[in-house]
C-alpha cells in the first residue's frame, strides 16, 4: 500500500507561539546548527516567507514537534519571528502516518538529505514492522529491499563531520560509505579535503576510494596522506588545478607500476614522432606493455595498395 492511499489524517490549521516548536533531537539540531547554508535561506524567508504551514505533530500540551521543513525553525527565530501558522497533528496520530507525512513533506518542498532519510528509517524501526519501514523506505524513492534499508542505516555510524558533509551535500552517500572503513579521525581528515577541494561526482569517488585503499595498504592515518594539501591557504579560483594534481599524485601512490608505464608509454610516443595517419594506444589502465597502431587511410584504395607490406609487418 502506497503512503498516499492512507487513511485521512486528523489535522487542524493554527497559529503557533515560534517559542513552542521543538526540532525533533540532538542529530537534527546538530545538522542545522552547523549548516553553512542557513543564512542564505534565512534570507529566503525573508523575503518571500514559507510556501505552506510548517507540519508539527502536538508532542505534549504546550510543545510541538517540527516533522518537516527544519532550516525554517532557525530562520523564524533568527528573524525574530514570534507566530507562525501550522498544520497540527494530535498527540494519539499513528506512528506510520506521522513518518508518511514527513516524507510527503520533504519531497514537495525542501528535498531530503541521506543522514535524515536514514534518521527518520532508524526512528521508524523503533515502532514500526519491517514491512512497513520497508513502505517509507519506497515513498523516499529507494528500493524496497532490507539490503538497502540497512545500507542507509550504516551511514549513522560515520563521525558526525562526515554526516554534516554528506547533508550539506559536500560528500555523496555514495562515496561516504567507503569512509565506514577508516578510523573517526581519518574520516574527519578526508572529510577536510572533500570540503577543502569540493570535488565532485567520478573525482569524488576516485579521491575516496584511493585514499582509503591507501589508508589501509600501508596502516596509515589519512592526514599523513594528505598533509600538503591540508591546513594552509588555498587559492579558490586554482582549486580545479591543484585538485587534478593530488588526484595523480594519489593515482601515482595506489598504482606506481602503472604510473611509470604510462610516461613511458608518452616518452615513447615523442621518441617515434608518429605521422598523422598513424596513432599509438597503450593498454587499458597501463596494466601490460601492449601497444596498438592504428593506421588510417582516406580511401579502401590506398589501404589496398598499402594491405601486402601490413601483412608483411604484422607476420
């Protein structure tokens, strides 16, 4: 049963003292104290207010708990906003519902980072059947699988810095999971670099990948790796350069063999200065010493009066 065939909620529409709102535990107020990206939304409240009524569920007489929407609960109380109108749900709503709301909320309005996806799963599980957790876990647009379920709720365990980076959007859960296998203060130092460099996608994935391999290769804590690219200055509008750069250099560092290979490989390429017609291709990856030759001919004429001394050459 999908999250939107339920039955109607109770609810009623009322203005609330701002004083009254809580948001919902220690791991949500930590992700939004910290977020770098609250002042610019402060200022989108600002200026154009809230696009709907907050939804708070009525945890006691005089306390309501934020279920959705929570940069706006900093924004309101920054901008000394004192009421502000909500959608309340009573104190007996059932536990599926009150999630199913949550997740409805996010995806219409403010999308939904991995760490409260996973939060919201962890604090479902507490009340709810496997089959229903399973339920919420498809309304967010995962696949309903224990596998995957389980694969979000890992993410908790990461050091508190790499859950704010991967809710900020700085690290993708993807690559964040790798982080599981180093120790906190490695994933606090690698997690320096990704904010440092904001690499991006597949160079994301590379730099995390090699960093923890080597990591682990040589029982090494990460900032060791990383010192020189760490803790001084850096200059914004060179960042792209100086991220390639310690991308091969941990390249160079995971894989020495084929590093050398490939300036071999262009050493030789200078040396033999090939025509235009003729191109040279290493192996994949370097991984042996093959080379091909491809030779290109404007027309089947010329390659046919060219086919007996290629076969000659290729014997």
């Amino acid at each position: 049963m999908s999250i939107y065939s339920l039955p109607t909620l109770e609810y009623r529409f009322q203005r609330l003292d701002v004083k009254c709102l809580d948001l919902p535990d220690d791991l949500v107020r930590f992700l939004h104290d910290n977020d770098v990206g609250q002042a610019a939304f402060t200022d989108n409240v600002r200026a154009w207010g809230l696009p709907e009524p907050l939804p708070v569920w009525q945890s006691s007489a005089t306390r309501f708990q934020l279920l959705a929407g929570y940069p706006y609960l900093p924004a309101l109380r920054s901008l000394g906003i004192q009421t502000v109108q909500c959608q309340i749900l009573p104190l007996d709503t059932a536990a599926f519902s009150l999630y199913a709301l949550q997740i409805r909320h996010s995806l219409s309005t403010l999308p939904s980072s991995p760490v409260l996806q996973a939060h919201l799963l962890q604090q479902a599980q507490k009340t709810l059947a496997e089959d229903e957790a399973l339920r919420l876990l498809a309304a967010m647009g995962h696949k309903p699988q224990r596998y995957k379920l389980q694969e979000l709720l890992a993410l908790l365990q990461l050091d508190p810095t790499v859950l704010l980076a991967m809710h900020q959007g700085t690290l993708s859960a993807k690559a964040g999971k790798h982080l599981a296998l180093l120790t906190p203060d490695d994933q606090r130092s690698l997690v320096e670099v990704i904010n440092t460099y904001r690499p991006g996608g597949s160079k994301q994935q590379k730099m995390v990948e090699m960093t923890v391999e080597l990591a682990l290769r040589h029982n090494k804590p990460v900032r060791d790796i990383v010192q020189d690219w760490v803790g001084g200055p850096t200059d914004q509008h060179n960042r792209p350069q100086q991220l390639q750069h310690l991308l091969q250099i941990l390249q160079e560092q995971v894989a020495p063999r084929n590093t050398e290979a490939e300036k071999d490989f262009h050493k030789l390429v200078q040396e033999l200065q090939p025509p235009e017609q003729v191109s040279l291709e290493h192996s994949p990856s370097f991984e042996d010493d093959s080379v091909t030759v491809r030779l290109h001919f404007s027309t089947s004429e010329q390659l046919r009066a060219q086919w007996q001394t290629i076969q000659t050459l290729a014997r």
